[in-house]
C-alpha cells in the first residue's frame, strides 16, 4: 500500500510557506506523494455534496502550486485530485504538464483528472458542459500523443482539437501516468479505456464503489491499474486490511486541523503507525 497527502487549499489557504512546510514534512515522514484540488470558478449558488459552497473558498491554481511545492521538495511526488480536464487546452497542458516534470527531476506522476460536477464551471470556462466527457477523452489522447517522440510531428482529428506535424518540448522525463479520478461509472469505464488508475470519489455506497471499480478493470482488460482511495489520517491497521482486500494501492489522507503544528503532529503519528520510510 502506499500513503499520500491531501493539501487542501479550501481550508488551509495558499501560504507559500505553510504550503511548501507542510510538503517538507510530508516529504520528511515518508509519504509517497502530495495532491492538490481544483474548482475552476465558483458561482452564487453552487452546491457540492448538497450543501452551497462559499463564494471565496481560495482554491489556487492547482499546477502553479505543485510547481512550488516542487521547488521546495526532493522526493515527493506531485498529484492533483482532480484536475478538471475539459477546461483545458491539451497542446497547452502538455507542455505545462511535462515542464514540470523536467524541472521537478520526474515527480510529476499522480496526476489525476476529472470532468467537473459544476455546470457554471462549464459556462465560465466556455465549454459545452453536455461535452465534458468527450473532451476529456480527447484530450487525453491529445496528451499522450504529444508526449510520444514522433518523428514527424503529432497529428490529430477528433471532434474538438485538431492540429499537424506539431512538436511540443519539452518532453517529460517519461510519459505521465494519467489517472482517473470520479464517482460515477462513466469516470472508471474512461479509466479502464484511457487511464493508469482510478481514484475513487469518497461519496459512495459500498456496492456502487466495487461495481465501479470492477468496471474499470474488466474495461481495461490485461493493463494492471492503480487503485487510489481517500482514506482517514486516523486510520488503523485493521482497516487497512480492509482496503487492501478491496484492490486499493493507494490512499490518499488529509488532516483534519488547520494548525500547522496540529498538522505535523497528524502526518508523523501517522507515518509511525504505519511505519513509514522515506525512500
């Protein structure tokens, strides 16, 4: 099993010093890798999980944050939970993508990607909300393509980008594993079709959770996924066993107090029970 953090700037902020502290220590206790979430924009009257979302949540720009994090760190490795995919140009993002690899020496390896819940993100975005799952898979391609050494130049036709004999530098050290990240079965069929893994969405009853995940890997037949899940950060080892038993490689925790010093004493108790070592 493997452990990663969750930084959620919702709730934390966007300290560069709190933000690149927490990572050190993260870092420091042997967690695998750090993510962090996106919401594009935010409209009166949004709601997730049933209740509305406060208009100033300070969700930061989740790629400009791991590339600090990145500056700040040496080993972890860098995750977004989610990455909303439809709102972005896939030429652009591929560069951006991989220019964080190379800078990062190669850590850019958990990003996970979503098509978003919000209609308003949509319609502040320009995008055709009815449209964000096709464009996702699009752009996916579009992404694996461009990270690909073709001799000739990257060529595309498809319903929304199109493009001739590109070449986008730099590449990534290697290409990125994409992951999917989504709570419904749409999410784990695109997994299984496109994806290297799929990160489970915490809002979901136990049966709907395994036939989602046993959807993506009978989609993705012979290509062995990764597995990801939120858990607690006061898990214990009996329920770690649960979720092994359930095909989870990873789990993804974050702390529950907004102090910095409450925070560190959560990652470190944690990283005792468990044992962990940084590599």
């Amino acid at each position: 099993m493997k452990f990663a953090v969750s930084y959620s700037t919702p709730m934390f902020g966007v300290d560069p010093d709190h933000l690149a502290a927490f990572a050190q220590h993260a870092e420091a206790c042997g967690f695998e890798g750090i993510y962090v979430p996106e919401r594009v924009a935010l409209t009166t009257g949004d709601t997730f999980g049933g209740a509305e979302l406060p208009m100033t949540l300070p969700y930061g720009a989740p790629l400009d944050l791991l590339t600090w994090v990145a500056a700040a760190t040496d080993r972890i490795l860098l995750g977004t939970g989610v990455l909303l995919l439809p709102y972005y140009h896939p030429v652009m993002l591929a560069k951006r993508l991989a220019t964080i690899d190379v800078l990062s020496k190669g850590r850019m390896r958990l990003l996970t990607v979503g098509v978003g819940v919000l209609p308003s993100e949509a319609v502040a975005a320009g995008v055709d909300f009815s449209t964000r799952g096709r464009r996702a898979d699009e752009a996916i391609d579009v992404l694996r393509l461009l990270w690909s050494d073709e001799a000739d130049g990257a060529s595309y036709s498809g319903e929304f980008f199109e493009f001739k004999n590109v070449y986008s530098f730099p590449k990534p050290l290697s290409p990125l594993p994409i992951h999917v990240g989504g709570s419904s079965r749409a999410a784990a069929r695109r997994a299984g079709l496109r994806g290297d893994g799929y990160f489970a969405g915490g809002a979901l009853m136990g049966d709907e959770r395994a036939a989602q995940w046993n959807l993506a890997q009978t989609t993705a037949g012979d290509r062995r996924l990764d597995y990801t899940r939120w858990g607690s950060i006061e898990l214990t080892p009996a329920s770690l066993e649960a979720y092994a038993a359930q095909g989870v490689t990873r789990l993804v925790v974050g702390t529950s107090s907004p102090d910095p010093s409450e925070q560190r004493d959560q990652l470190s108790a944690f990283a005792e029970r468990f044992a962990l070592t940084p590599s």
